[in-house]
C-alpha cells in the first residue's frame, strides 16, 4: 500500500531475511500457520523482530484477557487499521464478543466494572501520552489493580504504539480480516 510519499513499503519474504529472522520466521509459522506481516516488517531489522517478539511476549501480571483490551484500545487511538484487525481476532479468541470488541475500541466496558477501569486508563494514558486522568487512574486501583499492574499496562500500550506507529508509517497489507470502522 502506498503512503502520502507514493513510496511502497514491501512486507519481506522469508527467503529476504537474515537467516536468524529466518528461524524466527520458521518459529512463527509452526506456532500461528502463517508470519503476520507486522512480523515480517520488523525483520527488515537485523534484531528487531526477534527483540519486539521477546518484549510483546514477556512475562505479565496482566491476564491475556487484559492486554487484548489494553491493544484494542490503543489501536483504536492510534487509528492503526493493521492492529485494529488482528486484536478484533485475538479479542474473540480470547472471549470477547464482536459487541464486546466494539465496545472495547471505543474506551468502555460496561459488562465488565474492571475491564471498564483498565480500557479508560489505556486510552487516557494513549491520548495524554503518559498524562492519564488522575480520577481514572485512582478508578484502576478501585477496581482491585495494583502498582506492578499499571507498569504492565504501560508496557503494553508502548508495545502497541510500537506496532501501531510501524504499520501507520509503512501501511502495508492488511493480512487479517479487516476490522470494522469506528
């Protein structure tokens, strides 16, 4: 897809990679079935994919659940149509419905009182770039979060402006089924 440049940015092949991003790749194909492009972008890089993989897969005191509705969240802000897609996936395969997934991007959580605190302190952090409302920062911790939580969450909304910035930049193809607009 082209930019505002009219330049293309084209998604690596396996066989155009460094041969560690090659095991990286062979690693991503037997455990997902396919390398998203996201992935593959970042293997342009001599160590970036596998140094994003290691960052985005560390250990958190967050559930899978919770970092889908930080992601969710984030890529709405960030208007990364990329993300968008292949968090409204993991957000099903993780129990959301597509009402829930909608609702999520949007900022709110209202089947859920504790998910609502954590997606409202995601944007607020994304959209005040680090400056989150104090009121709802104090509503995270209402909500049963602790101090080690809230560094996981920023954590996790810096590896999704990662990806989001990368994929607003470049605009590459899409290889999930695209995600409804808002």
């Amino acid at each position: 897809m082209a930019t505002s440049t009219n330049r293309t940015y084209a998604v690596p092949t396996r066989a155009e990679v460094s041969a560690s991003n090659q095991q990286v790749f062979d690693s991503l194909q037997k455990g997902l079935g396919f390398v998203p492009n996201l992935y593959a972008y970042f293997a342009k890089s001599e160590t970036a994919l596998a140094d994003y993989l290691a960052f985005q897969n560390r250990k958190s005191t967050l559930r899978a659940k919770e970092r889908e509705v930080i992601n969710l969240v984030v890529s709405q802000v960030n208007g990364c149509r990329y993300c968008q897609s292949a968090h409204t996936v993991l957000g099903k395969m993780n129990g959301f419905t597509d009402e829930q997934v909608i609702e999520l991007r949007q900022g709110s959580a209202g089947f859920d009182s504790k998910l609502d605190a954590l997606v409202k302190l995601a944007k607020s952090i994304t959209v005040n770039r680090g400056h989150a409302d104090p009121v709802l920062v104090e509503a995270f911790f209402e909500a049963g979060y602790t101090e080690a939580n809230l560094v996981d969450v920023v954590i996790v909304v810096g590896d999704k402006i990662i990806s989001n910035y990368i994929h607003n930049l470049t605009g590459f193809e899409i290889d999930f089924p695209l995600a409804e607009e808002l």
